[in-house]
C-alpha cells in the first residue's frame, strides 16, 4: 500500500515521505481499515516536528483521524493506532472504539466531524458549561478547531465572537454564522469584545491558539467567565497569572480530549450521538476547504503547520472527491 512515512522529526513539508509499505496487522482488539478520508489535524504537524505529547517511534505514519470501511462493509470513524497512522491507505484502530460514520456527512465531511467537534462539544458543554444567551469568544474561528466551536456554540444558542488573522478567515467566520467577526491583524481584540458586551466580557473563551490570544482573553472575560485551554497552535504556552484569576472571578480549565476515550468511553459515544444527530438536522456541518489527493499530503500539512489554511483539508488516499 501506498503511506506517507516520516523517519526524522522537521517540518512536513521536508519530512513526509510517500513510499510503499506493508499493510499493518491487526492486534487483538483490532481491525484493519481501508481509508476512505483522512482529515489534517494540527497535531499532525507536531508529531512530525516531533512536539506532541505521543512520540510514537520512527518511521511512523501522521494521520490522526479518518472515515473509512472495514472488511464487514461498515463505514466508521476511527483513530488509527500510531505509528501506522491515517495517510496511508489502509490503518488498524481498536474495535471497541469505532464509530458509525454519520449518513448525512460525505467521507471527507465525516473524517472532519471527530476529534475536532468532540473537543468542541466537551469543552464547551462538559467543561465550560455553556448556556444559551452567553457570549462565547473563539479564537482562530475559521480554522478547523475553531469553526467546529463556532458551530457548536451558536447550536447551544450562545452569541460567538470570532477571532481571525486577515480578512479572508474573516469572510470564512462570518459564513460559519458568527455575530461579530475581530480580526486581530487591524482590530482591540479587548476593546471590540467589551464594545459587543457592554462592558462585560465574555462568558466563555474557547482558546486552541495560546500566546496573545490568552493573554488579552483574560482582558476581556466576563465575572465567572471560564477559558478553556485546548491547545497552543501559536507555539507559544502562556503562564497564567493565578492572582488575575482570583481577582476577576473566573476559571481556567484545561481540555484533553483524548483522555475520555481511556477514563469516560461511553461519554464520547453519548457525544458522537448527539453530533451526528446535528448533522442530520444540518445544524453543523465541517468546513472542507480542500480535498487533496494522496500525493498532496505534506504540502496540505505543511499549511496546517503554517497556519495558512481554513476550515478543514482532508487528504483522500483514492484521489477521488468523496
């Protein structure tokens, strides 16, 4: 089979190599998997930088999620088993942890609605709390992280800030359906939210990006405002002034999707439920900007890692258009 493959950590553009390889073999408890779409994910481009919390030894196999068919004839979703991850033709991923691929997504639509959308709905309804009538601020809105809160936020009835970079992403956020669109390249991202608040901040601050993005958040949050911490796509960790925290009364928590499929299995399929329900009422569907055939996936990482892309770039092993 055909599988991108790096052998040294860098950047995925100088690293990713697409070479012939050996179908993997199922473990007890798995299955093997022939891809359908494998959805580009940040973390992607930190395990070739060799950055993110899993290092899985070399060579190994990005793709972090995927649509595609088992043996039986089932459409699922699955997180591959690193290091043989989803660009490649063909993955093994644990049984007990597939998922039915909604009817009313696309493959490529169905790949995007995983890992991201889960992170989005347990952040803001397991850990934030969400309510409708709260302002929720997303930052980095028109990408793939960020538009599935978009959509989740404005399905719990809450008013969603976006925060972009340019006024491209920015045409993209206000498609997605934000009421107020910031781009932080010409705009007070403290002064604009307080503008649209009254005064009072927003509720929840949903932050994948870190750096400055946290940093003028906590400027602007609302009293018993809550930040959920989901990832530093800025490269940069902020340190949170814990005496700030206390002072405006309001709450840092922190987000890692990947534990509940270990410590709360049957909250990520009770999730899965409900976002396939929302999809078939057309409530959200994944931004596919891109569906790019096998031969395009470094460069279509590399822009993920560069930050260049919107919405969701989907790598399709068959070079179709699923």
């Amino acid at each position: 089979m055909q599988a991108w493959r790096v052998h040294r950590n860098g950047e995925p553009s100088e690293v990713m190599e697409l070479e012939q390889a050996d179908r993997p073999t199922p473990g007890e408890g798995q299955v093997l998997i022939a891809v359908r779409a494998a959805n580009i994910n940040f973390p992607d481009a930190l395990l070739c930088r060799g950055q993110y919390q899993v290092r899985p030894p070399l060579p190994f196999t990005p793709g972090v999620e995927i649509c595609g068919e088992t043996a039986d004839g089932r459409r699922v979703l699955a997180t591959p088993a690193l290091p043989h991850g989803g660009f490649a033709e063909y993955v093994v991923a644990d049984e007990a942890a597939l998922l039915p691929a909604p009817e009313a997504l696309d493959d490529a639509q169905a790949a995007a609605l995983h890992i991201g959308y889960q992170t989005g709905w347990f952040g803001l309804h397991r850990r934030a709390r969400l309510h409708a009538g709260e302002t929720l601020l997303v930052h980095a809105a028109a990408g793939g992280v960020g538009s599935a809160a978009v959509q989740l936020g404005k399905a719990a009835g809450a008013t969603v800030i976006g925060v972009v970079g340019g006024p491209e992403k920015a045409a993209v956020a206000r498609e997605l359906g934000c009421d107020l669109v910031i781009d932080r390249h010409g705009e007070d991202i403290v002064a604009a939210v307080k503008e649209a608040t009254g005064g009072r901040g927003a509720d929840v601050v949903y932050d994948p990006v870190g750096g400055e993005a946290y940093a003028k958040s906590v400027k602007c949050i609302a009293f018993e405002g809550r930040v959920v911490v989901v990832g530093f796509a800025s490269g940069a960790i902020p340190t949170p002034g814990l005496n700030h925290a206390l002072v405006k009364n309001y709450s840092i928590v922190g987000l890692h999707w990947g534990l509940y499929n270990t410590k709360d299995p049957a909250a990520v399929r009770a999730c899965h439920d409900e976002l396939t329900a929302l999809a078939a009422k057309g409530v959200v569907k994944p931004l596919i900007s891109e569906r790019v055939p096998m031969a395009d996936a470094a460069r279509a990482v590399q822009r993920v890692a560069d930050g260049t892309s919107t919405g969701r770039i989907v790598v399709l092993p068959s070079g179709g258009t699923r």
